[in-house]
C-alpha cells in the first residue's frame, strides 16, 4: 500500500514559533486517528516505521516534534518554552493537533499512544483534554519519590541560570534514573535503549537525538511526572481501553515496577478495561528492540480489538462510524 507522508507546521501554543508535525496517511479512507507523543531528547521521526505499519492499517497516523524537540526546537533545543509551564503547552499542541486531525476526517474514534516521556505528557493528557478513546502508555517512567524536590531544585537553577542553561548536577540525577550510566562510549551510555545495537548506532548517529535538557526543562518534566505519579492520576482519566507495555528489563521503568504500579492504580480506581504487557529481556524502546515486530504486531492487534468495540457501542447509540 501506498503511504501519504506529509510534514506541515501550526503555531505552538508556547507562542514561540512553530511546532513541526507529521502525518501518515493510507489511500484509502482511514478509519481511526493515531497520535504519537514521541520521548524525551528525540522526534517524531523515529517513529516512521511504525507509522507507515499504521497507515498501511487504515490507521490516520499524527505526531508532533514537541517544542525544544526536533525541528520544533524554536531556538533553544533541549528546552520546552522560555516560559514557565512549557509541559502544558506540550500538552495543547497535542490537543490542538487532534483538532487538526479531525479537521481532516471528521467523525472518526481517536487514539493516543505515547513512549517514555510522551508516556507522561499521554498518561496526564486525558485530564486536560477529552480527544484520546484509546491509550498506549510505553516505556513509561516509574514513580518517583524525589520527583518534588528535583521539580524545586530544577527550578532554582532555571531562576539562577536562565531557562536555556544547563545543570550538571540535574542530568546526572536524571540519568541515574534512566539507567544511562557515566560512561563516555555512548554505546555503553545508550545500552539501555534497546538490545539492538544498529538501532542505538542510529540513535547517536541521529543529529536530533540526545541534545541534552535545559535546568527549566528537567523542571517542568519532574512536575509532569510528579502528577502522573499522584494517587490522584488514575482518578482523573477516564474510563477508556487502555494499555501499558514496556520491556521487562527498561531501568527507566524500574524493570517493571512503574507499569505495573500505574496499572495497579487505572484498576483500583475503577477503570475496567486495562491491559498489561511486559517484554521479557527487551527494554527501554520496545519498537526499535529486537522483537519490534512482534511489539508492532501486538499494538496493531490491541488498536483494531478496541476499534472494533468502540464502532460497535457507536452504531449502537446510533452515532456515524
């Protein structure tokens, strides 16, 4: 099947300038919206495989290159805005993307699949905005305890330095998290990604990738993650299929003790409809690991089942497919 790729520009809601998108649509009609909050330090870009696998599904496939992401980076990549509180004006770009989307098809269900730090910016987003019917939470950060006092120590440095300086005693914080290590061979630094060693050869090859966060950045993430690991989180979501994958051995996850914490949670607060799904051995990017396409093949198959359900209780209220 032939795949419209096509790259486009609107204005942040940061005010900044403008937030860079894509979309991967099939020939034929879709019959469902996609969209890909892409991780922290990388683009919509590397999600291209995917995507086309999407569309090739039917599937109208969206994504943002957040602010101070990719070529969203407005003059001061690594950091979201030079304003206070860039994560929520991440947020109403993604809000104001499903707006687009669904200027381009009216009428169709929607879905939100989010990696890592888009895992967050996914996770909280259904509190801000009612756009997303399905959510994929993947490579999701686990709770952290500390998250306030980095929030607080993150912002001091951002009032002392500027919201575009650098700490390094935040980033060295922040890696100890993610399980990058100190190493100065970034293969050893980026093992964690992913057990494919083309795929991490890529990464660093990729002039988009690893440009490091700004002190107010790290700020505005520990705020997010701090909500997203509230007791107030699962509460504030709606009642929608939701699912959480990540690899069983993703230290940014705590080798699973985040997704399973955050389904845990979906299910003590009533949700009814929460799938779970663990990869032994592969760990942080589940779709450039070894077993992508299994990954891939199992996400496809989890959309088209919700899809399925979703159409049917639409047709059966008497609303358009």
């Amino acid at each position: 099947m032939k795949i419209q790729y096509r790259e486009f520009t609107r204005p942040s809601a940061c005010g900044e300038g403008e937030v860079f998108s894509r979309s991967w649509q099939p020939d034929a009609a879709p019959r469902a919206i996609i969209q890909i909050a892409h991780g922290m330090q990388e683009h919509a870009g590397r999600y291209d495989r995917f995507a086309r696998r999407l569309a090739e599904n039917g599937w109208a496939v969206y994504a943002n290159d957040h602010i101070g992401h990719g070529k969203s980076a407005m003059g001061h990549m690594g950091t979201f805005s030079l304003m206070p509180g860039g994560f929520e004006f991440l947020l109403a770009d993604m809000h104001t993307l499903f707006a687009y989307a669904r200027d381009e098809h009216p009428d169709l269900p929607c879905a939100l699949l989010g990696h890592s730090m888009g895992s967050i910016a996914s996770g909280i987003f259904p509190a801000r905005y009612d756009d997303a019917e399905i959510l994929i939470l993947m490579g999701t950060p686990a709770p952290n305890a500390l998250a306030g006092f980095g929030a607080v120590l993150a912002g001091a440095a951002a009032r002392l330095k500027g919201p575009t300086a650098q700490s390094p005693l935040i980033t060295r914080l922040a890696d100890a998290n993610t399980g990058a290590g100190s190493s100065r061979d970034p293969m050893e630094r980026n093992a964690w990604l992913s057990r494919d060693e083309n795929e991490v050869r890529r990464a660093i090859a990729d002039p988009l990738f690893g440009n490091p966060f700004s002190a107010s950045a790290y700020r505005e993430l520990f705020r997010a993650l701090r909500e997203f690991g509230s007791r107030k989180w699962a509460g504030s979501v709606k009642n929608m299929p939701i699912l959480i994958t990540a690899g069983a051995a993703d230290p940014c996850g705590r080798c699973g003790v985040g997704p399973k914490h955050y389904a845990e949670a979906l299910r003590s607060s009533g949700h009814t409809d929460v799938t779970l799904k663990l990869y032994d051995g592969a760990r942080h990017e589940l779709l450039n690991e070894l077993n992508h396409t299994e990954v891939e093949d199992m996400l496809i198959a989890f959309l088209a089942q919700k899809l399925e359900s979703l159409s049917a209780g639409r047709n059966e209220n008497g609303h358009a497919q």
